[in-house]
C-alpha cells in the first residue's frame, strides 16, 4: 500500500491524497525532475489484489487506455503526461488540476438551462474526441468533471470543465476482465444496457451525461435509491420523473433518457440540440418535411380517337 512520502518509479513523490474511486486512488505528487506538482493515479481494481492472467490483462489493458488517452490532447480531456510502468499496479501521471469538482460546485447552486448546455457541450466534445478514439467513459458523473479556473468573462458561471478518471473505461473490442456481476461505476448514472449486460456503445456514455445535466438543473437525481440494488433497479424499471426546472433543456433531457439506446441522439445531433439550448432556443424534435402533393392519378395514354365524322346533309343516300 502506498503511502505519504513514497517515491514512484524513482521521480514522483507522492504528497497527499486526493480521492478514491472504482479503480484507483489519486495523489497529488512532486516531480522531482521537473520540479512541479502533477496527479498520480494508482490503477487497481477494489478488492482482493489480481493475480495471474487476471492482473497481466488488467495491466495491458490500462495500459493500452492510457497510450490512447494521452494521443487525444483535447482541452476538455485530462491531459496524461507520464505512464509509470512498475509493479505492482502502473500509475498514470496526469496534469494537477484544481481540486473542485462539479459535484463541489452543486453542492452550493443548480445550474440555469442554458448554462448547464454550455457545460454538456464540453463534456459532449470530450466524449467525441474519446469515443472516436474508441475509448468509452462507463462513469461520467460530476465527481468526474473537474472544473478549471474561469477566465474573466465567465465570472460566477461554471468555470470550463474537464472530464478526468478514465480508469476505468474500456476499448472498444477489448477483453472484459472484471468478475462477472462486478459493478463498477456509480449505480444511478449507469445506463440501462450496462446492468443488464446487453452490450453497450457511446449511446450508454450519453444517457450518463443525460443524468449528469439532470441533477446540474433539477437538483436531484432522480434515480437514487436507499440502496444499490434498489437504484439499479430504477435505473432498469422506473421512469424518470419529467424535468420541472429545465426550460429549453427539457426536450434534450427527454431525448437523451430513454432505455432503448438506440432511440438516443447521437453526438452530432445531440451537440446541435445543446447548441440551440445554449443560445437561448428551444430545441424542438425536427419535424418530418411534408411530401410535395401528389398529382391525381392519370390514366394510361391510349392513341386520340378519330375526329367524329359531320353528320350527312339531309338527303344523302
């Protein structure tokens, strides 16, 4: 177990810890070669230590994640600096970001509709640039939105934001390693096809961003349950209860949680919609374009009939 003090791969000592979550514990630490403070994150499954094929997959597969993650350079994507490659567990050196969270700053206010589209177009770029790369989240919640400082201009609005915590996320294609029936991820943002097992694809990343925006407005999450098994259950069986506090936001809230992924908007359409909330519009379903009128039937062309013949002069034989 790592502790205070300890020096990782001979160059970052670690000085406090940040936070814990379903794959690892995150430190903030000192790079004693390039003298700055940066994040450690320690990569390990809860539980019992992996052993075998168990922990040789686990680290190729971090490993992998990690060498994706750190080709994205995206301004809404942790940045990775470092991936330490030692026993037992590797450990991701990423930038040292303030340690406010979204879930920090909703503790203390809601957000307005158009502020909260602002801040899910953000989020929703992250997810392009992640999802393009064939990496998904399986964990977006506001405890994984880190908030940067705010430049001038958006004083007392929520600061531009970063989508970090990755640790857990899985390449497209990639072997499935964690036990069958281990939950990872926090229960009332998991999309319904992930309890169920059924497969899952970027949609399963956007009904995740759907809560996050339904919490950031409304205030509540409206899926918590008194216990996992009870909120798992309502996330697979119980409706959502309509947005009262989101305005504009309301129709995307609607389109993004519904069970059957796909009848989910897919990223560009979904950055549209937010688009159009973020500018004060309210986004309405696209109506389908009415058909040009149809022209009566015609009848099959048959050759004109002979002119009539005038009628004989009276006394004609």
């Amino acid at each position: 177990m790592s502790g205070q003090g300890d020096v990782i791969d001979g160059r970052f000592e670690l000085l406090r810890r940040l936070g814990s979550g379903g794959m690892g514990t995150v430190w903030r630490a000192r790079d004693t070669v390039l003298h700055r403070e940066v994040a450690l994150k320690e990569v390990r499954p809860p539980g019992p230590e992996p052993a075998g094929d168990t922990s040789r997959l686990l680290r190729e597969r971090v490993l992998r994640e990690a060498r994706a993650l750190a080709r994205l350079n995206h301004p809404h994507v942790v940045t990775i600096h470092h991936i330490a490659d030692v026993e037992p567990h590797p450990w991701l050196v990423m930038e040292l970001l303030p340690g406010r969270t979204l879930q920090d700053f909703l503790e203390q206010r809601t957000l307005p509709p158009r502020e909260a589209a602002r801040m899910g177009r953000e989020v929703l770029s992250a997810l392009r640039a992640a999802h393009a790369a064939g990496i998904l989240h399986r964990d977006i919640k506001p405890a994984n939105i880190l908030l940067r400082e705010p430049p001038p201009d958006r004083q007392g609005e929520v600061p531009p934001v970063v989508l970090t915590d990755f640790g857990i996320a899985a390449l497209q294609g990639s072997t499935q390693i964690t036990a069958t029936g281990e939950l990872i991820g926090s229960p009332e943002y998991i999309a319904p096809e992930r309890v169920r097992g059924t497969g899952e694809g970027p949609a399963a990343d956007l009904w995740s961003l759907g809560l996050v925006l339904y919490v950031a407005v409304e205030g509540v999450s409206p899926l918590r349950r008194s216990s996992t098994l009870a909120t798992l259950a309502a996330v697979l069986d119980e409706p959502v209860p309509p947005p009262v506090r989101s305005g504009p936001l309301a129709p995307v809230l609607e389109a993004l949680l519904v069970r059957d992924p796909a009848l989910r908007p897919d990223v560009e359409r979904l950055d549209a919609m937010l688009a159009a909330v973020a500018d004060g519009v309210a986004w309405q379903p696209t109506q389908t374009a009415p058909r040009p009128p149809v022209p009566p039937t015609q009848t099959a062309s048959r050759p004109p009939l002979p002119p009539t013949a005038p009628p004989p002069p009276p006394g004609a034989p």
